[in-house]
C-alpha cells in the first residue's frame, strides 16, 4: 500500500511539473491610462501600448484650461486623457490579435452624445454597440470583444469625448517565466525515470511478499 501511494503521489507530481513547465502564462489585462506621455498635450503615437492610433489625441486637462468640462470629470487616473481630435471618427489597431475589455468614456462639452464602437476581426467588422454619454459622470461601458485587429470610435454628434483607463488582454499568451521553463525540465526528467522507479518498487513488494508468510510480520521486513 506503501508503495502504491507513492507511486501515484510521483506520478501526481510529475503531471503537475509537466503542465506547469509546458503551459505558457496566460495573457493579463493591462490599463492605458495615457499618464505616461510625455507633455500637456500631443498626438498619440503609433507603438503605443503596442497600438497604432489614428487621430488619438492625449491631454491634461487641468494644465490646458478645461477643469469645467467633461475632460476633467472623465479623467479616471490623473493627469491625463484621451480624447478624438476635432470630434472626427478614431481608431485603434493592432497586427497581434487583442481583447478589447472596456473603457470610460465622457462627453467634452455636451450630455446626451451617441458614441459608436466597432470591432474587426481578419478586417471584417464583427463587434458593433452604441451608448450614451454626457459631461457629468463617466460612462463606464464593458465590451470583452475578442481576437480584434481594430476598433472605431464614433462619437455620431461629431463631438469630442474623453476617454480613460482602456483596458485591453493581448490574445497570445505571455511566454513562461524561467522558473516555470525549469520546473517543467524537471517534470520531464521525471517522466523517464517513473517506470524505473516503478519497477524497482514493484520488485521489492514481491520479494517481501516470498519472504514472510505471517500476515502480521512487519510488511517492509526482507
């Protein structure tokens, strides 16, 4: 029984070694808050949070003079916001394949603007929603669109909106850590010498198995 036990428990413990090893970390959300660039105001740069962004534009907004707009109330994480220039269509694309989460959005100057989003999947537009947002408060709206390669943002008023801590998951998975690498070397080292500790195992039960006939001899006893 000895025996037996610790078979399985090796063989447990290799199975979890192996898939630990083996399987790469899964992707993690991460938040574009746009507090990183650089400036009071500017373009968005292609290669941002590994993004190309068209006529993305970022700003602080209490350093450029809007602290009564929705520019300031839509600033999730300070200093900065993103925001469409010149109220015209913006868009976010990618060549890795993402997960777009969900975002805050809020009118720059008026309530009650229509905000149009639309996802491509391979350049076909597979993903489309529409909500309301006004200067007041943050619209918080949760999308979880997968395996996109672009997203367009439409504010249907031709307006401008702000837009704060967009959360995205990159669809490929994040390659293992070293650690988790070794431990999954050790779980196929492993691997090769279970059946030989099997059977050495194994051989031993049998010879204690010949050697006493009393039941209640001690089972280990050679």
């Amino acid at each position: 029984m000895k025996y037996t036990s610790l078979i399985t428990a090796a063989a447990v413990l290799t199975g979890a070694a192996v898939l630990i090893g083996a399987t790469a970390t899964p992707s993690r959300a991460y938040t574009i808050t746009f507090d990183d660039l650089s400036g009071d105001l500017g373009y968005i740069p292609d290669g941002y949070a590994d993004l190309d962004w068209n006529n993305f534009y970022y700003a602080n907004p209490v350093d450029n003079g809007y602290t009564d707009t929705g520019y300031n109330v839509g600033t999730i994480s300070s200093p900065n916001i993103a925001l469409n220039g010149f109220g015209a269509p913006t868009s976010i694309t990618s060549s890795t394949p993402f997960t777009l989460q969900s975002g805050y959005f809020t009118d720059a100057f008026e309530d009650g603007d229509t905000i149009t989003v639309t996802g491509d999947v391979n350049g076909v537009a597979t993903y489309t929603t529409n909500f309301t947002i006004d200067s007041e408060s943050p619209t918080f709206e949760t999308f979880d669109w997968n395996d996109l390669d672009e997203v367009d943002f439409n504010d249907e008023q031709g307006s401008q909106f702000a837009l704060d801590n967009l959360s995205l998951v990159p669809s490929t998975p994040e390659p293992a850590s070293p650690l988790t690498m070794l431990v999954g070397v050790l779980g196929l080292v492993l691997c090769c010498t279970q059946k030989r500790i099997k059977s050495e195992l194994l051989a031993v039960c049998a010879k204690n198995q010949k050697s006493s006939t009393n039941p209640l001899d001690n089972e280990n006893k050679v």
